[in-house]
C-alpha cells in the first residue's frame, strides 16, 4: 500500500509560504492514498502557472504541458491508455481562460479524468493581474479602476455543459477537500473538483479569512447530487459558496462509447501487425 507521503517526490516545493496548492497537494496525494492508485498507472498532467507546478511534486508520471493545454494532451492520455488515472492539475487563468475552450469540450466529451483547478481569482505567477473569476469592482494590477467584468462561474458553467462530475472544496479545509477529489477520481467521467485555493501574495481580498464564513458544506444542507436544478441553485448561489459534491451522474463515457477504444488499450494494441513488424516499428522510436 502506498502512503500519502510515497506519492509526494523529492523536488522541494517552490510556492509562497502559506499558498492554497499546498493543501491541494496534500489532499491529492492524501486522495491518491485512500483510492490505492498505483503510481505507475498514475499521470498527473498541468498547465503553466504556479498551480501548474503540482506535478513536479508528485512521485508519479506526469507532464507539465503548455499554458491553457493540459486538458488536449491529458485526453490524448487516457486515449492511448485507457487504463492509467489521469489527473489534470492548473489555475483558474490556465483552465478557465485560456482553456477555456478546452475546458467546455472535455464536459461533454465525458473522458474519464479529474480536473483540479486550483482557483485562487487570479494569475499568480504573472504578479496578480485579473483572472476569469476575479470579482468585478476587483482591483489588481491589471484592472487598478477595478475589475470591470463579471466573474465566471465554474460550477454553474460544468453542470450545463455536460459534466458527469462537479465538486468543490477549500485548501482550508483539508479533509473535506481531500474527500471531494477521492470522490472525483473515483467517478467514471469527466469530475471538476475547483478548488479555493488562495493566493497570499497577490490576492489580498479572497484570503482564507475571508472564505471562511462564507462557505458552506453541501453534506450539511441535504443537497442531492443526482438533482441537476438543485445543483444549478447550489451553483449560482450568492448567500454562500457551496463545497462538497455539488453535481454527480452516471453516463457513459466517450471510452464506453468509441469503436475504436473498446478492447486493449490503444497501446497495447498491435494494430493488425506482425511480431517482426510491430518490433521494427517500435524500434524506429527507440
Ligand atoms: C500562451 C501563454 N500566454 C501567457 C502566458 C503567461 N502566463 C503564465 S502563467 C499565466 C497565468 C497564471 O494564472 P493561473 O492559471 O490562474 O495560475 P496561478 O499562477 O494563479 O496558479 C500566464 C498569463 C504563457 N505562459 N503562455
Ligand atoms: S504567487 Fe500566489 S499562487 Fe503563486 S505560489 Fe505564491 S501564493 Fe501561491
Ligand atoms: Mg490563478
């Protein structure tokens, strides 16, 4: 068996002192430990920013890929081998902005991943300029008269657009964020888990102080997951943010559904070739 702490690599760890991805690390590998995932059939795939970092510290494989692109190439992943967890980790620019196209295909593609946006409203390795979920009236270094855009809503935006899977948790609540992720790479389907994740350095307004009473754990409200028009009034709530499993469904996923991935993994597969082929093709990338 392997322990939350086997799953955590040597590679010293580079966020600010007090950064929300610290937690998010914790509560995947602590996540990865409860589900008994083998790290050799564990990929853990980002993007660029500071959250894209995370799987430099993970005893895993992983790739950190380009800014707004991990979710093509995680998908390209799981195509080739389907047998592998793949678990895609970045920020809020990265998955909601420049991503953002990506981000809607793959709801509704329904490939079997876990997408972990570590939301802290705003570019943290660029200085703090305004992110898609930064607030409107939000002044950063981008926006110094105030944010002038309304803020996206990750959850709301999910459960529309196909998502098998949404879920929300908070680095200041460890156990419970460790949970929803378990949840999310348990799910068969594409999971969200966004996850409150504070910038100390250059967010001063989202702090942990300042989630703190405002979020609200779904298990405590009696919310049913299975219930869309309940997730969506979750989703677009503005008493409270909700945490916990605010959508979750079984569907068939895009690996369930395509001809060509039924069988072996797309790796494993000889596509129709001879030994003495297959092993000089092979070569050619040796
Ligand atoms: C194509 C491209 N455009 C812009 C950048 C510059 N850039 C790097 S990270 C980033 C935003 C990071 O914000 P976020 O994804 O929220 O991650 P965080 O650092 O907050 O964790 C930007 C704009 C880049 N690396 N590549
Ligand atoms: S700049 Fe912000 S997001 Fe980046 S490591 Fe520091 S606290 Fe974390
Ligand atoms: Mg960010």
């Amino acid at each position: 068996m392997t322990t939350a702490a086997e799953y955590k690599s040597r590679v010293r760890q580079t966020w600010c002192s007090g950064c929300g991805d610290y937690g998010v690390l914790n509560a995947l590998t602590n996540a990865c430990a409860a589900l008994g995932v083998e790290r050799h059939n564990l990929v853990v795939v980002s993007g660029i920013g500071c959250s894209s970092d995370l799987p430099h510290f993970m005893s895993a494989y992983g790739i950190h890929t380009l800014h707004g692109r991990a979710l093509p190439v995680a998908q390209g992943i799981k195509m080739a081998n389907k047998d592998l967890t793949v678990v895609v980790t970045g920020g809020d620019g990265d998955g909601y902005g420049i991503g953002a196209g990506h981000f809607l295909h793959a709801l509704r593609r329904n490939l079997d991943l876990t997408y972990i946006v570590m939301d802290n409203r705003i570019y943290g390795l660029t200085t703090g300029q305004a992110s898609p979920t930064s607030d409107r009236g939000h002044k950063t270094k981008s926006t110094p008269a105030g944010n002038p855009e309304c803020a996206l809503n990750p959850l709301a935006l999910a459960v529309v657009g196909g998502a098998t899977f949404v879920g929300r948790g908070f680095s200041g609540e460890p156990v419970h964020l460790a949970e929803v992720i378990r949840r999310g790479i348990a799910h068969k389907g594409f999971s969200l888990v966004d996850v409150f994740s504070p910038c100390v350095t250059w967010n001063k307004i989202n702090t942990y102080d300042w989630y703190r009473p405002r979020v609200v754990k779904m298990e405590s409200e009696g919310h049913n997951p299975a219930d869309r028009d309940a997730a969506i009034r979750q989703a677009l709530r503005e008493d409270k943010l909700p945490i916990g499993v605010i959508y979750e469904i079984d569907e068939p996923t895009f690996t369930d559904e395509e001809p060509s991935l039924q069988g072996e993994p797309l790796v494993k597969s000889r596509i129709g070739l001879t030994d003495e082929e297959w092993n000089k093709l092979i070569g050619e990338f040796g």
